[in-house]
C-alpha cells in the first residue's frame, strides 16, 4: 500500500495554457475523487469515478475541465485555457468502495499546487 | 444543499491544554455521514473518524474524542493535553447518503490548530 500519488506536486503556468495532473490511486482501489483546495477554504468535491465511468461531476467542473480514468486505474485532470481563478490545490482520493459502505473511508494524495500566473 | 461551519478559524492553545474544535453541520437529509481530517502542512488529509446519522454515541480514541449531538447538529472535536504534533488543520466534512449517488464530501473551512511548546 503506497497510497494515493499525485504528479507533478507544483505546477506554475501561464494564463491561457492548458495543464493535466494525474493522480495514482491505491491499488484495487475502485473509486476515485477529485478535490479542488483553495488558500484557507476546504476542499471542494470535482468529481468522481467509479472504475472507469465518471458518476458525478459538480457544477464547480467547468467546461475547460475534464478529467479521465481511462483503465479504471490512474486518473488525469486537464485544465484548458486556465485562467488566475483556477489556481489551487488539487488533490485527489480513492476508496476501494463508497465511504458510506463498511466503514470505508477516503485516503488523499499530497495534491498538485497549480498556479496561474 | 449541505453547508458544515467550523466558527474557530484559529486556535492556539500551550501544549498539554485540552482543546475543543466545534463543527455545526446543515442537511435536510436524515441519513448522513460526518467525518473530521487532518491536515499536517505536508498537505495529505488524514481520515480521523467517521460517524453516521443513527450512532449518536460518543466515541473516544486515545486523547481524541467526539461529542455528536443531532440535537445541535454538531459534531464536535476535542484533543485532550495536547501535544505539538496536533498542529494541524482540522477539517469537519458531511455526506449524505442518495442512494447510490455521490459519496462527494462537503467540508468546512477548517481550523488552524497552533500547539505551543
């Protein structure tokens, strides 16, 4: 058990480009989660997987986010066109089944800082 | 809509005090599930507990322990002689169960917890 990684860790870029981060979770672990964190608020809930298929997605996704889980194993989210608001942490977790079912709960990755200069 | 209120932005406390997070939570829901974490400056969350909306019984683990109390909707948060490795922020977070729906976290804004040697 490795835990959750998130790659890069720091991300800096210009306002217009687009970025993707990508997110590792534990092994055999079938849910994944996307969290946005910003400068002294909580994490917002993005969206989630389950294996492959993406369940939900909250209204806070813009249409310049999208996020993949190809295989139902590693995660990226892409940022297009980022703009200065976007800038945040974005951390990622994963939970082998939903947190409300035998007493599973989320584990976190370290995040990906982004800022957008 | 579910809202979590954390009130204590910052607390700081001489180590071996006991200390009290408070966290008040909002939902219409009667079936829900409230958690607190952990959030060392490396940034990962750490799961502390869990509790669901039909266990309104205490629970202490070590120095940490929780008060639940539906009446108030509050799920409160105390460390007992508290130790410089608590520093943290401490987040409460709330999430309803919808029948197969997302198991997204609702989190508060966290406090800033500051152990003095």
């Amino acid at each position: 058990d490795t835990g959750v990684s998130q790659n890069p860790r720091h991300k800096i870029t210009k306002r217009g480009q687009n970025v993707t981060f990508r997110c590792d979770p534990i092994s055999e672990h079938n849910r994944l989660y996307w969290y946005r964190q910003t400068l002294g608020q909580g994490p917002e809930f993005l969206t989630y997987f389950q294996n492959e298929a993406q369940l939900e997605k909250s209204r806070l996704l813009s249409d310049r986010f999208s996020a993949e889980r190809p295989k139902g194993s590693f995660s990226t989210l892409e940022i297009q066109r980022t703009e200065q608001g976007d800038s945040a942490m974005y951390l990622c977790a994963s939970s082998l089944e939903g947190v409300h079912l035998r007493r599973e709960k989320l584990f976190f990755g370290s995040g990906t800082q982004l800022s957008v200069l | 809509a579910q809202k979590v209120t954390q009130a204590q932005t910052e607390i700081s406390v001489v180590e071996k005090e006991d200390v009290t997070l408070d966290c008040v939570y909002e939902t219409r829901d009667t079936t829900y599930y409230l958690f607190w974490y952990k959030q060392p400056p490396s940034g990962e969350l750490v799961f502390l507990i869990r509790r669901n909306s039909f266990d309104e019984q205490n629970e202490i683990s070590g120095r940490y322990s929780w008060n639940f109390q539906k009446s108030t909707s509050s799920f409160n948060f105390t460390i007992t002689a508290s130790q410089v490795v608590d520093s943290a922020v401490y987040f409460c977070a709330l999430s309803i169960w919808s029948g197969g729906g997302a198991d997204g976290l609702t989190f508060g804004k966290g406090t800033h917890l500051i152990i003095q040697p």
